[in-house]
C-alpha cells in the first residue's frame, strides 16, 4: 500500500481505535479517577523488532477486552479466553502507527520475519488459532490452514526459520481435543467421575499434562508445503538450530504426581537430527537424550541452538548437542563435601561464594553471564576466565538490584536494568567487553523496563514510567540518547487526578526495616488526617500505577502498601508486625486518622487481612477478596491446582513449613475461622463462585461463623466469577468497586466528608 493511502486507511479508524482506546459514547469528563476509567487503562506489549530497528510490532488492549472469561472451564486444556486486542506496527523513526486489522482480534505471537518485510502471528478462528502471514509494503495477509484433522496447538507459538523461508509452530489432532474435553466434562459434569490413589497422577495433573501433547512442523512459505520436525509426544518446549540441522526439546517424563514442586514435572532433554540428507532417516532422525533429568535444572542456550549451559546445585556446565559429556566451568569440584565439623560463618560463606548459576549464553556462543551471592560474572569461553562485573546482593541493601536485560547480537555489548533498594532511583547500565567498562545509560526516578535492541544494535525500544503513571513506549539508539516517545498508552490521564506517591520507612515489631508505597489523594494537604486503608501481601518498594489505588485515593482515602517480613512457621506474625508498624508511621507522620482505618486484600491479602483482624481491632473496616479463611479445609482443595495448595502451605507462599500432621496447631493458628469469635472489625467477604484457586466455599465459612456469633458482615457472591470475584463481566466489575467504595464510606467517613459515587 502506498504512504499516503495508509496514513488515510490510519486516520479513517476512529480516534479511539489509534489511541488504542475503546470506543464509547461521549460523556462529561470528570477530573476524578474511577472505576470506570479503570476499563479504559490501556496495556500495551511489545511483539517483536526488525532486524534493522524500524519497524515495531505491539498489541494494545484495555480492561474491558479481558471480560467473558468462562472460569467454569478453568483447567481445560482446549479452552481459549477471550482476549481481543489491536495488532499495531510503528514505524521507530517517522512515529507513524498503523493498525493490521480495523478491529481488535485475538492475537498473540506476532514475529517478524529476519528480512523485516513480513509479521506472521497467530489468530483465533473459531475455536482454533491459524498461523497468518503479513504482508508489510501490500498489508496483504495470507493465512495458513492446517492438516486435516489437525489444528494449531492452544498453547502454541510462532517463529521463524532462520533462512526466513519456513514458520515453526506445533501442532495437535482432533482426537487428542475430544479427549481432552472428554476427560475436563467426566470430572466437571459427570455424571460420575471416580478417582482412585492407585492412578499415579491426580486426575486433574492428568489433564494438565495433556497440554504438553504435540507435534512440531513447518510451513514452508513459498510451496504451502508443511513438513513434520518433531513427531507427537510430550514436548513442553523446544529450538530449532539456526541451519535447520538439528531440534533440541524438553520431553515430558514424570512418573508421578509430585508433591514437592507445583505443577511438578520432570523432563529430559532431548536432539533429534533434522539434515538426514540421503542417509537412513530412521537411524538419522532417532532422537538422543542429552540429559536425563531437568529437575532443578536451568539450561540456557546460545542463539545457534547447539550450544548450552546448565546448572543445577551451584555447579556450571558447558557442552554442546554432538558432545557426550561436559564441561565444569564454575562451582564447587564435583567431589567437594563440606566439612560437617567446621559450621563456622566463613566457611558457610566460602560455600556460598562458590555456589553459581548460569544466567545467559552470548548471543554468539562465546561468553556467558554467571550469578553468585555477590553479583553478576562474565565468563569467556575461549580463556576460561571469569571477572565480576556487577556488584549486586540480596543481602546487602547498599547495592542496586541488578538484572541483565538483554545482550546485543554481535556479543559485544550487555545491558541492565538497576534500581536502589533504598529510594526511587532506577537507571539502564551497559557494559562493553572490549573495553571491560560498565557504563550508566541513564539514572534518574523513573522506571525502565521491556528493553528491545535491534539485531543490528542500532535501535532500543523500552518502556518508561513515571511514579503512578502507566508506562510509555519511547525509542533510542544504542546508548539510550535522543530517546522519542513512540506510544503514549494513556494520553486520557493527562485530564485526570492521580495520586501522588511517596516512600516510607518503618521499623516492624522486630526492629527490622521495612518500606511501604504510599498513595495521597490528589488534593492531599500537609498536616491534615485521612481515612487510611492498607493493602498488604508481601514486600512492596516501586511506585508503579495501581488502578484500583487511584479510584480509592480519587475518592479522599490515603492507600499504602506495607511491606513485611516473613518467617517460617508464623507467616500470622508478619503482617500484625508489619502493616500495623506502617500504620503507626503514617500516624506520626500525620498523614492517616488513626480512628479512621481500614485493610483490604485479594488473594494471599485477602487471607493477611482476615488473620489480621483476629490479631487486632485498630481496624474499623475489612475486606477480603478472595482470601482463604481455612488453612485446613483449603489444604486439599480446589483440585484443578493439583498439589499447589498442598506445596504453598507447606514449602512456599503459606510459608507453614510442615504438613497438616506434621504440624497440626500451625494450621490451627493460621485459620482465621478458628478465631472468628476475636473479630471486632466490620467485615466484607468477595468471592467468585467458579474461583478454582481459593473456592468461594473456603471463604462462606467466615460468613456463617460470624453470623452465629452475630458479627457485622457481609458476603458477596459473583456467581460467574473467578479468582479476583468479579471479573466476569463490566457490570460485576463496576458493582464489586462500588460495594468496596461504599463499605469504606460507610466506616471511615465522617458525614461531611466526601461520599464516593459510582
């Protein structure tokens, strides 16, 4: 298509559609932020990047696009949730945006061919995604149709070759759906479903594991040809090498259900040869196994896809697909055993120092970035010589958190993102290994993130965000100068009253120091007191945009999420030291009306929330949205997680650290229901009748306990809701935002102060 005739094809989609904005009919704008313009919050993904740098391709969506999700089917492997977004290809150096398609579609995987001049992505039809191919200089799309009887894998991607003549993706047969569906509609629907402990898989890990069941082929795009690479089997991920001669997978191996890690599952790596040529394909092509078990293992390859790293017990290995043994390359000697008379804290940290793992391959084969407690190596393949070039430690607050983000093609050059564990100071670091420097891009308190480079290092693409502002997408080159705004997400907040941000830092019962984000009302005034609530989980440091903490704040609530510190076998304890210590801060620092408090939480808050309201009455208000209140009856529920809950409250989140019957009193301790008769605090109660992570079943039990004891609650039901209660629908949406408004006015404020409409 011509220039001219595609800025015209641009600017004929309503101005909605290139803001990446919803349509909807016109109303007075309100300075306020609300629910409302929660639905209207865009979030924009970036795809992938020419080789070259100039072209872009990204999907936008907002919240309204997420709505109609049918969690009734969570856990079937054949269903695909609705998410329609906008197909969107820029062009970095003139800024002009052009939208593939005139509407939102459901598509994923967008990827760029190696010469640039054409995107395949993935494309819902029906009930099955199609691999289509466009054309950038004609905007002609050509889509891929599958074998018959066979369709695109639901959990399927897209690549390239890398001649650019062939797409790559996997695969499934009709049969393998009406199974899987069979065998989702026996346990769901019935109308008997039997499970038996003989079975060695839990039924519904059975199912889960379905979803590895695949075959991988490749279209050939001049012939129309699809040729078969890897045959069907449990592939849960796999590489084709760069010349096409060889495919590396994972395989699927487990034997059983396994109970000490969620979603347990063992793989083996696997070769297969793929150039047999003249030879006999049925030797040639056997695969081979390169490792028998992947468990606690992490591989990381180099961009031909024959070379690899692993790691596993703070020990490193090189090799590569033809070898039949490895390397060690860092770590401890193999046969290195600790001295189980010397406990001393020097020799535990000579131990740790020597503990590594591998955290990326060069592009190009010849170097690789390694990981141990002080910070960030580079290896050099060639010397066999490794040197510390970040400084980073989780142990030591006085050094930034730093992450390698990305490596340049040619190997030459690694970049990083860093930001202080102390204050809002976040910056991009390069480091250049001819010269052996570590240069700082850029440093100042915004937030960067998704950082692309071109293939030819010319170009960077990243996201930028500003304290509680959604992130924007800008362009630069290699050194991060003249850095151009490519995408503002949301130029409809310009008009809008968001919250002001701040750091605190507190002391929690123990002494230890913690810090918490703090969200102010726009027209927040120094030494005025306001109606306060908290939102504790974990550990909280960033001032990123929250939503739903700019609807409170809109309203004239102050909105803070404390940070704590967990230990195991008393995660209870936690949050009564740490959320009530950051209440005391905000107290002091004159900020929250200590009469005028409330706590609210979604999920693992939720469950801190209802714990802290039997520990303490300095709330005057709580809300728990899809939080456990039975530890023990959630312990081996919600089936279709598999052994999730079982691990979390043993070995993870729920930090318990011991079975049920190992520790009996710990889950009693933990189980808000067994001090129901201690709560003081109003409360409300939200929940998704089809939430298959905490049923809304666990939850109804801290109802009709309180209502026994005729404590002020109450309980709302979002009967097509999921995890998060209502989220199936716009209207569910605006009415679970309302309720929780509502419910805070109705505590917290004084008759003359502001009343939250909706």
């Amino acid at each position: 298509m011509h220039r001219a005739l595609r800025v015209i094809a641009l600017l004929a989609l309503p101005a909605s559609a290139i803001s990446g904005q919803a349509a909807k009919p016109a109303t007075p704008a309100s300075p306020t932020f609300t629910a409302e313009d929660i639905l209207d919050i865009t979030s924009f993904q970036v795809a992938d990047l020419t080789a070259d740098g100039r072209w872009l391709a990204a999907t936008s969506s907002v919240r309204r696009d997420g709505f109609g999700n049918e969690f009734r089917r969570d856990g079937d492997p054949t269903y695909l949730r609705p998410s329609a977004s906008r197909l969107w290809v820029i062009d970095t150096k003139s800024g002009e945006k052009r939208a593939v398609f005139p509407d939102k579609r459901n598509v994923r995987s967008a990827r760029w061919s190696p010469d640039g001049t054409r995107l395949a992505f993935l494309q819902l039809n029906g009930e099955a995604f199609e691999p289509v191919i466009w054309d950038r200089a004609s905007g002609k799309t050509t889509t891929v149709k599958a074998p018959a009887g066979k369709y695109v894998a639901e959990n399927s991607d897209l690549r390239w070759s890398g001649d650019g003549t062939r797409l790559i993706y996997p695969l499934r047969t009709a049969e393998w759906r009406k199974s899987a569906k069979d065998m989702f509609a026996s346990l769901t629907s019935g109308p008997i479903a039997v499970q038996n402990s003989k079975e060695p898989f839990l039924s519904w890990d059975a199912i889960r594991r379905m979803s590895a069941q695949q075959n991988v082929v490749s279209y050939d795009v001049k012939s129309g040809q699809i040729a078969e690479l890897l045959p069907n089997g449990k592939i849960s991920n796999y590489d084709i090498a760069d010349d096409g001669s060889v495919a590396t997978y994972s395989e699927d191996v487990t034997k059983k259900t396994d109970y000490d890690v969620i979603f347990g599952t063992e793989n083996q790596l696997m070769v297969r040869r793929l150039d047999c040529g003249a030879q006999a394909a049925a030797d040639c092509s056997k695969a081979r196994t390169l490792m028998a078990s992947l468990k606690q293992t992490q591989v990381q390859w180099a961009r031909d896809g024959k070379r690899y790293a692993w790691s596993k017990e703070g020990r490193v290995f090189l090799a590569t697909v033809g070898d039949t043994g490895s390397k060690q390359i860092a770590g401890l000697p193999a046969n290195a055993k600790a001295d189980p008379a010397d406990t001393s804290k020097e020799s535990r940290d000579r131990r740790e120092k020597e503990r590594f793992s591998v955290s990326r391959y060069s592009p190009v084969g010849d170097a690789l970035v390694l990981s141990n407690r002080d910070g960030l190596w580079l290896y050099d393949v060639a010397s066999n010589a490794k040197e510390m070039i970040v400084a980073t430690s989780d142990s030591n607050p006085a050094l930034p958190r730093v992450q390698l983000t990305t490596w340049s093609d040619d190997g030459r050059a690694l970049y990083f993102t860093s930001a202080s564990r102390t204050k809002w100071e976040r910056g991009v670091l390069r480091y250049e290994r001819g010269a052996k420097k570590l240069t700082e891009l850029v440093k100042d308190g915004r937030s960067y993130s998704g950082i692309r480079l071109s293939k030819d290092g010319s170009t960077i693409v990243l996201n930028i965000g500003t304290g509680n502002r959604p992130n924007d997408v800008y362009v630069a080159d290699a050194e991060l100068k003249n850095a151009r705004l490519l995408f503002e997400t949301n130029p409809q907040l310009k008009d809008k009253k968001l919250a002001k941000t701040d750091l605190i830092t507190y002391l929690d019962a123990d002494g230890h120091k913690q810090f918490g984000v703090v969200y102010l009302p726009p027209d927040y005034t120094p030494g005025k007191t306001y109606p306060t609530v908290f939102n504790p989980y974990e550990d909280f440091f960033d001032d990123t945009f929250d939503a739903q903490a700019n609807m409170f704040t809109g309203a004239g609530y102050v909105v803070v999420k404390p940070s704590v510190d967990f230990d195991i076998g008393y995660p209870g304890e936690a949050w009564i030291k740490g959320v009530t210590a950051a209440a005391n801060k905000l107290i002091e620092n004159g900020v929250a009306d200590s009469s005028r408090l409330g706590v609210h939480g979604t999920s693992y808050g939720g469950y801190a929330t209802n714990l802290l309201v039997t520990q303490t009455n300095r709330f005057r208000a709580a809300i728990n949205i899809s939080g456990k209140v039975d530890i023990i009856s959630f312990y081996t529920d919600s089936p279709r997680l598999g052994v999730r809950n079982i691990h979390a409250a043993e070995k993870s989140q729920d930090r318990l650290g011991a079975t049920l019957w190992q520790q009996p009193q710990k889950y009693v301790q933990h189980s808000a229901i067994m001090f129901a008769d201690r709560i003081k605090t109003p409360l409300m109660l939200m929940t998704g009748a089809q939430d298959s992570n905490v049923p809304a079943d666990n939850t109804r039990e801290m109802y009709y306990a309180l209502r026994r004891l005729d404590k002020d609650v109450v309980w709302v039901n979002y009967i097509n809701g999921g995890h998060g209660a209502g989220n199936a629908t716009v209207d569910d949406f605006l009415d679970m935002q309302r309720r929780m408004l509502e419910f805070y006015d109705a505590k917290l404020k004084r008759p003359n102060d502001k009343v939250a409409t909706r």
